[in-house]
C-alpha cells in the first residue's frame, strides 16, 4: 500500500553496546524514502548521541556533516544549534538517570542516489532529570558527499556506551 512503512531492520538494545547499525547489509536500496524511528534510548553517562552514514557498510569518519535545529525548552526560550564540517551527525544529548532518555524520528533522503548528497530530517524529544528540563528538536542534517549511503551508526560521543534503545529502520513504500 502506497505511503506504507516497511520494515528493514530492527535492534532493540538491553545492555550497554558500542553502537547500533542499521541498514548496511540489511539495507533494501529499492526505496527513495526511508524512516529511522529511535525509542527510549539512555546512555551509559551524560553524552551526546550521534550518528554516521554508511558507505559501502563502512561509517563515513569525514568531516562532512551540516546540520542545524531548533530547539524547543521547558526551562528557558527556544534557541538555535547549528555546525559544519562536523564529523557525525548531532542527534541529542541524552543523560543516564533513571528517567531521561530520547525518543526520534529521522527522514532519510537520497541514500540510494550515487550523484547527490545524502540528507535527513530529525524531529526528537530528550528529558533531562536532573532540572527537570524537557528538550524537544526539530531540525535537519546533510552529508556533503555525493554517493550512496546503505545505513547509519549510532554511538555516544567519548566511548560511551549506548545502554538501551529501540532502533528501527523502515521504508517508505511509494
């Protein structure tokens, strides 16, 4: 059915890992839209989570990531983030107490295109409660290289462990 999701891949994290991929070898290049949706993921410590495309199964480590946000906060005004020729992709800093974690949708675009850059949509909500502080995210991101992406990798910034999560990969069936 037309405007369908389809599911690619899935992990559902229950003990501290180094990263989640999805897509890579699992990836189904017959779609021209893709959807990521990331549920009550925690990290081991108070870190950012990010994320890199795949090409050829391998994360891009380049410096070719653009993404700006806004963001939307509970304890003061909105405000604005934005960065260049960044290394990863900026998803959301997200705690380990009991209850913060994140919850984000991402639309990927262009992942099969070899001629075009690969870009994303992200719309996400992350809790902090320690303030308590309640972030809501909207924004986008592309990487600035013009070939195919197969997936992405998720991890925390400085070695942190993801410690729970559901990571699903879904295709948008035109």
């Amino acid at each position: 059915m037309s405007g369908s999701l389809i599911k690619i891949d899935e992990e559902i994290v229950t003990s501290a890992v180094a990263s989640v991929t999805l897509g890579g070898a699992n990836w189904d290049s017959s779609y021209d839209v893709y959807m990521v949706a990331i549920s009550g993921v925690k990290l081991a410590s108070d870190q950012d989570l990010v994320c890199r495309v795949l090409k050829s199964s391998s994360p891009d480590t380049t410096y070719n990531y653009d993404g700006a946000s806004k963001i939307l906060r509970t304890d003061t005004t909105f405000s604005n983030s934005g960065y260049q020729n960044n290394d990863s992709w900026f998803i959301d800093f997200i705690g380990n107490g009991v209850d913060e974690m994140g919850n984000f949708i991402l639309y990927l675009y262009n992942f099969n295109a070899s001629s075009e850059y690969s870009f994303a949509t992200q719309e996400g909500v992350a809790i902090d409660d320690s303030n308590p502080l309640l972030k809501g995210r909207t924004g986008g991101v592309v990487h600035t290289v013009a070939s195919a992406s197969n997936g992405l990798i998720f991890f925390g910034l400085s070695s942190v462990n993801i410690s729970a999560g559901t990571f699903s990969l879904f295709g948008l069936a035109k």
